[in-house]
C-alpha cells in the first residue's frame, strides 16, 4: 500500500493531460483521473496509461470541487491506506523529485495539514498573459494563508474539513485552504519546484473572462470567511467596488454640475499603474512590471463584473452553478 495518491482533473486537454498523467504514473502509486466529460479521447488515454477513471455525470452540476471529492473518495476505495493526496489539474505536470520531497515534509511536519510548491508556467514567452499568470504563481515560501489547487493535502486533515465545498464552483482551493487553518493546522509553501502549469491564454478575451471568475470568487470567500481568515478576499471586494464601479459613476455623474472638471479623477488610473509599477520595479523586468501594473488596474472592472453576477445570483437564491456558465 503507498502512502500517496494522486487525484488529477480535466477536461478536454489533449497533450497536457499526457503530461499530467506521464509524469505521475508508473511509480507505484494509485492514480485517479476524473473526467469532465471529455470528447478528445481523455478517458481512453487515461485508462490506457494505468490510471482509474471516474467520469462525471453530465446531468448534474460539476465543477472542479466536486471533481476532486469524487477523485478523493474513488482513491480511498483503491487504497483505503493512502495518508497523503497530491491533487493535480491535468494541465499541469508534476516536476520530478517533488512527490518525494511533499511526502517527506508532511511526515517531519504532524501539524502542517497541506504543502505546496513552486508552480511555473510551462510557456511563459508565448504571450503577455501566460509571462503575467506566471508571475501569479511566484508566491512567497515558507507558512501561508491560500494555495491553487495544484497541492498535496494529508488525508486525515481533508477528511476532518469535509473536502471540497461543493457549492463553491470557483475559488474551491482558496476556501479549502480557509476551512483547514480554521481547523488549526498549518499550510506550507516549500521552495521546490512542484508543477510545470499551461494556462494557454493567448488573447485578451480568454484573460477577461478569467477575472470575471476571479470577481466571482471574492465576494464567495468573503461571504463565508470575512470575518475570520477572509479579510484579503473582503479587500478584493472593495477595491473593485472603487474602481470599477464608484470612481466610473462618480467621474460620471459630477461631469454635468462640475462642467468636465470630474473627468480629471480618471488620472488616478494611470497614476494607480505608475504606483503599481514603481512598487514592483526591483522584482520585474521594467516591461514586465507596467504589464502587471496596467493589467492590476484594468482587471478590476472585469472583477466588477464578477461581483455584480454574484450579487444578482445571491438574490434569485441561486446556490450553486458549473464552470461551463462562464
């Protein structure tokens, strides 16, 4: 029996689930791919490669949630031993040596429920949007509050949160990492590499909607864990709330009475960017850094738009939805 098991998710992903599935297979280790309903030939593939398969039921509500509770519980019933999980989407690669390294941190650290690695992104030279979300995964080392979904989470710990919250079709791997600080353990981000990631954006369009979803995600977290370990995702909120819909309406509504004056307020987008820009201008290359500053700034109208879907669902009483809606 291994002391861990990998749980990978997909849909679709062609090449980058032959990736995801050859760098974990074939190790001793039991390996469940869950698919999303694929129509390229995934579960074949998986099947193929000496992973279990659980297929969703497309007459149901899925999401990448209840897809890694179903991988989760499929696992257990493989190897009812398993004590750690390594939780993948199947557009990642997992780096050689880091199950290794995940499985040794957790057994010399009994109170760190979940740890994580360094994520890179396999093609960040092919657009400005990959360099970007590269620069999303370069997160600080050692304790820490959040991870994405790519994690090794011990099996005791997941088991005693409840796993994934199936109701939280964005933002689940933020809202688990809440659940089990509040649980008491502690989180960890070592300095190894852990996964070789394809985020695969390329145009501006596919960008948008991805902070659409984050906008989404925010006010989720917030309305479950404000009051506690929420506060960054309570922050979120009303800096979009400021400058994506306050500061458009004011500079709007006062360009009548203040004969254009008002429109003057729309300087504090660019001097927003310089400011972003400036603070991160050791860190980033000079072209990377006004990049991620216009993109800071830009991105909170389109979390504006999140917000505003989230409050119109909130209303109707709409509980939860599928990845698909967006």
């Amino acid at each position: 029996m291994s002391k861990l098991g990998v749980v990978a998710i997909g849909r679709n992903e062609g090449e980058r689930l032959h990736r995801c599935l050859n760098s974990v297979v074939g190790r001793g280790l039991p390996v469940v791919y869950v698919d999303g309903n694929s129509t390229d030939g995934s579960v074949e593939f998986a099947r193929s490669a000496g992973a279990e398969v659980v297929r969703e039921d497309p007459s149901r509500s899925n999401c990448a949630a209840t897809a890694r509770n179903e991988g989760f519980e499929r696992l257990m019933e493989v190897d009812p031993e398993v004590r750690f999980v390594m939780f993948v989407d199947a557009d990642c690669e997992v780096v050689e040596g880091w199950l290794d390294r995940g499985v040794q941190y957790l057994e010399e650290h009994q109170d760190v429920a979940m740890v994580a690695g360094r994520r890179r992104e396999r093609y960040p030279e092919r657009s400005i949007y990959n360099r970007l979300a590269d620069v999303e995964w370069d997160l600080p080392i050692g304790e820490i509050d959040l991870s994405h979904g790519d994690m090794m989470v011990r099996v005791d710990a997941f088991r005693r949160v409840g796993g994934f919250d199936p109701k939280m079709f964005v933002a689940e791997d933020h809202d688990l990492c809440v659940r089990l600080r509040k649980d008491g353990a502690r989180l960890v981000r070592l300095d190894a590499e852990m996964t070789l990631h394809d985020v695969a954006l390329t145009r501006f369009k596919q960008w948008f909607t991805r902070a659409v979803r984050s906008g989404y995600g925010f006010p989720l977290v917030a309305s479950l864990h404000g009051k506690t370990f929420g506060g960054y995702c309570v922050r979120h909120v009303l800096s979009s709330l400021f400058w994506g819909v306050a500061l458009p309406l004011l500079i709007l509504g006062l360009a009548w009475p203040t004969r254009g004056w008002s429109l003057l307020l729309a300087l504090l987008y660019p001097i927003q960017m310089f400011r972003i820009a400036w603070r991160h201008r050791r860190a980033m290359p000079p072209d990377l850094a006004w990049h991620y500053a216009w993109t800071c700034t830009l991105a909170r109208f389109p979390h504006a738009l999140g917000l505003f879907r989230f409050g119109v669902e909130s209303l109707k009483g709409r509980t939860r939805s599928t990845v698909r809606d967006f």
